[in-house]
C-alpha cells in the first residue's frame, strides 16, 4: 500500500442475479451510461462515481480506491480491462479492492 493515505473512491460494486437485466433497470431509473458490459459483470458511470454491477461468482460485493501502488504489488492481477488491482479486508471483513488504471507504457512494463 502506498505510504500516504488513499483519498479516492473509484467505484462501488454490488452483487446482482442477471447482469443484463440490471444494466437494463439501471439505464431505465438513472441517467448513467455504459462503459462496459458482459454477462459476468458490467460498469456503470455515474457523473460522481462508477458502479460495478457483479455476479456473486466472479467479484465480492466491494468498493475501490485509486491505488497506483497496484502495478507493482505482488498479489495484483491484470483483469480483461487493462485494470490492475489487488483485494484487501478492513476490520469487519469488507473487501476493498485497490485499482490501478495504467498506460500503454506502464502495461507493457507488467
């Protein structure tokens, strides 16, 4: 973890039963688009913050912090959109996942 506190939330992700169906209930009742959707898990941006709508399979319910200590921890993983992250656990056991949107160059350094 970066030796200075994080500060900021990138995304909030909740478990849902049917990802298209919540992209679609989500698209009708908010004014939110899309950046990415499939049938395991979807990202919503709101104007404030992006929601990741998960299955209970692929991700635990979580939010993310802004990490770029991510690129280089050892339990980090590259996910199917660039991503780099890592899980931790506060006191109670919630999962906070640490994101780390990286350049083409950092990519290629990985």
């Amino acid at each position: 973890m970066n030796s200075s506190k994080l500060n900021t939330i990138d995304h909030l992700a909740i478990q849902v039963d049917d990802i298209s169906q919540s992209v679609s209930w989500y698209l009708k009742n908010y004014t939110c688009e899309v950046i990415y959707a499939d049938d395991t898990w979807a990202f919503l941006q709101f104007e404030n913050i992006k929601i990741a709508l998960v299955t209970n399979d692929q991700h635990p319910d979580h939010f993310a912090v802004l990490d770029s200590s991510a690129l280089n921890n050892k339990n980090a993983i590259k996910h199917r959109d660039g991503t780099i992250s890592y899980y931790t656990k506060d006191l109670d056991d919630n999962y906070i996942e640490h994101i780390y949107y990286p350049s083409n160059k950092d990519l290629k350094n990985k």
